[in-house]
C-alpha cells in the first residue's frame, strides 16, 4: 500500500474522487499516485494536511513518506 493510499484508505477513509476534491484534483490523478506514476505537489500536500487537522484526524507528516509500520503488518 502507498502512503497516499495509507493515508486516503485508513485515515480519512473516503473514495478517490472524495480525497481528490480535497487535494484539488480528479480521480484519475490520485490513482497515479497510488500506482506512483505521479507525487504530489505541495500545495496538494498541504491541502491533504489542512483537511485533517480540520476534522481533527490524527496527523504526522511522516505519513506521507512511509506507511506506520503497524499498518504494513496488518496489511501483509
């Protein structure tokens, strides 16, 4: 699992197109970054991170560069 999908899957747990309007982007954009063929910017990066810490979701920005480990083994 990649972290965005970590991220979008388990923490705010809504669809790609739900966690693309947050972003400010389509669909098709956040299963590119899923699969890794594209990252996000920072601007992107920022409006995932406002979103949390708007709905008082439990926020690291480390999750946005590695998956928490408890998650990979519940995943494996």
């Amino acid at each position: 699992m990649s972290e965005i999908q970590h991220i979008r899957k388990n923490l705010f747990a809504m669809s790609q197109s739900g966690f693309g309007a947050i972003a400010g982007v389509d669909q098709g954009t956040i299963s590119k970054w899923e699969r890794g063929v594209l990252v996000p910017s920072q601007d992107e990066l920022r409006r995932i991170r406002q979103y949390a810490l708007d709905n008082n979701i439990p926020w690291e920005d480390s999750w946005f560069f590695e998956v928490p480990a408890q998650e990979e083994e519940r995943v494996s």
